[in-house]
C-alpha cells in the first residue's frame, strides 16, 4: 500500500481515509466493526471521526461515533495500525462549542475517553470560531501537543483568510501549525476549493483530506431522482444536486465505470485520488459492497480520455 506524507506533519496515510461520521448512524456497531476491519485488514490505516457525530440523529447524544471507534480499537488491539482523526469545534450543545482554549482542553480528553486512546495523532479545527481569538486556540493545541495527547493539528470549514492568518500567528509565535486541511471537494462540489483552497495547500505544503468526496452519496448514481430520495437519511444532502449539470456528471461517471468495468463511485475516488495536492479522499461505507467500491478506486488507472470527460462534465 502506497503510504503518503500527511503535509508537514510527519504522519503518513494510504490514499483513502475512511469517513467514520456512518458509524453509529447509518451503520451500527456490529457493521462498524465489520468495515473497520476489513479496512484495516486491507492494509488502509487512516480512520477520520469528530466529537459531534451523531449529535443530530435523533437517538443519539454525540460522540457515538467516537464510543464505536474506541470499542473497536479496545476489542481488536488495533490502536498501533491507525492514524486517528477527530475534530473539535462543532456545536455539541449550546454549552460545548467553539475553539475556546479551555473548551478544547476538556474536549480532547472527552474525545480520548471515548476513544479508549491516549492520543489522537490529528486533531482538527472543525469549524472556525470568529469570537475566540486565533492566539488562544492555538495556545491550546500547543498545550494538548506538549501533553502528548495530539500529534498534529489541521483544520476545516475554515475560510482562506484565518488560515492564513493561523499559520501566521503560528510561525510568530512559535505554536503549532496547521498541517492538513479537510476541505468539501468532488467532482460537482469543484470551485470553491480549486480557486481558493488549493493554491493555499501548495503553497503551505498542507496534506489535503477532502470529505464529501461522494457528495453525500450523489455521486454514486443510487439518487437521481426526487423519487430516489424518499425516505432517505440523506435527502436534505442531495436534494441539491439533482440539476442539469448533475445529471451531466452522473452520465459521465456511467461512462467511464462502463468503460473500465466499475462504478460511478469507484470512478469518482478515483477522481479524487487522480487530482493534484490531493493526499487522501474521506469516503464512507455502510455494508462491504459499498467499501470493496472504495478499495477498487485504489487500484483504478483513469486515462487522458477519462479525465477530459469527468472534468468537462463537471466544469463551472
């Protein structure tokens, strides 16, 4: 398995990162462990959660994403073959949000509990805090670092303009920087990163970990209509692709997976994998038909023809 340097952080990962937001929403503890291990098993190593996940599906309290992770890792012994993401930030309730320095002190130990780990090796900004001042969250990853409960640090949802200014602050004041960047990138979900994003992670030699990279799901042709989507989890995520240059997309997915024997998501990894910068697409799975598609995407040599195809479909 091809292992690839993470940025600057000294961590290295196989070219795909398994979405564990599925984990304790629409995959349950039994099948968890089951994707878990064929994942690993298969020689991958790297496994992305967050704090918050599944906090907004009713049921759940949050951090049970996490809880099935750190079950897993305790039942298996697999700690060592990981390289383990989780983030903070998000709203876990009016009470835990935020990038304050003592929120995340508190956070990162919460996240260890729930992990049955004594270390994360990338810990990331989930999203932007605009009222805790730069300085502070970043004092409090230098702190969290020097306890040996975090490797690296990353972040994500955070625009162009406090990236720049974190590794700013980062490099003045001698605090930790941000390594990596989780950015939303596919093939329908392009400009925003390619324009403003992407020129950043060159030029700051950061490890770029897309999420989304099936757009929810779209991209695997399974919706492609309203009708597809009734009774879905997932409607308020996809309803917003079901437009012409949608269906542009999904047509020539269907085209190249023909051609080469696959799928429309193994294809659109596969994309992923194919761009410049890009170190590893986060993807998900919920049974091990959906995750051998993943592992295909590894192994999928897309041509100049192929390419031409998906990226004039998907133009913006």
């Amino acid at each position: 398995m091809e292992m690839r340097p993470l940025g600057n952080s000294g961590l290295t990962i196989a070219p795909l990162m398994f979405g564990g937001n599925v984990f304790g929403w629409t995959a349950n503890e039994e099948m968890s462990f089951r994707l878990l291990d064929a994942f690993t098993d298969a020689g991958f190593n790297a496994v992305d959660t967050a704090d918050i996940y599944t906090v907004r599906v009713p049921g759940n309290t949050g951090g049970d994403s996490e809880r099935i992770i750190g079950k897993w890792l305790k039942q298996t012994g697999k700690r060592h073959k990981i390289m383990l993401a989780t983030k903070v930030g998000g709203v876990f309730s009016e009470e835990k949000k935020g990038l304050r320095k003592k929120y995340i002190l508190q956070s990162i130990d919460d996240s260890l509990a729930r992990l049955q780990t004594d270390y994360v090796d990338l810990y990331q900004s989930h999203y932007d805090d605009l009222h805790t001042p730069i300085e502070e969250t970043l004092e409090a990853y230098a702190e969290v670092i020097r306890a040996g409960k975090v490797r690296a640090i990353g972040t994500s949802n955070m625009s162009v303009e406090r990236i720049q200014e974190s590794l700013k602050i980062s490099r003045n004041a001698g605090f930790p920087a941000y390594q990596s960047l989780q950015p939303e990138y596919n093939l329908y979900d392009r400009q925003q990163y390619e324009t403003t994003y992407a020129p950043l992670a060159a030029a700051e030699n950061l490890g770029v970990i897309p999420y989304f990279a099936l757009a929810s799901g779209f991209l695997t042709g399974k919706y492609r209509s309203e009708a597809d989507l009734s009774g879905s989890s997932r409607t308020r995520y996809v309803s917003k692709y079901l437009s012409p240059r949608g269906y542009a997309i999904l047509a020539a997915l269907d085209a190249v997976a023909a051609k080469h024997q696959s799928k429309p998501a193994t294809v659109a990894v596969a994309w992923l994998m194919h761009r410049p910068g890009i170190t590893a697409p986060i993807a998900s799975a919920t049974n091990m038909a959906q995750l051998q598609g993943l592992f295909d995407a590894v192994q999928l040599q897309l041509d100049a023809e192929d390419l031409r195809q998906l990226e004039e479909a998907s133009g913006y």
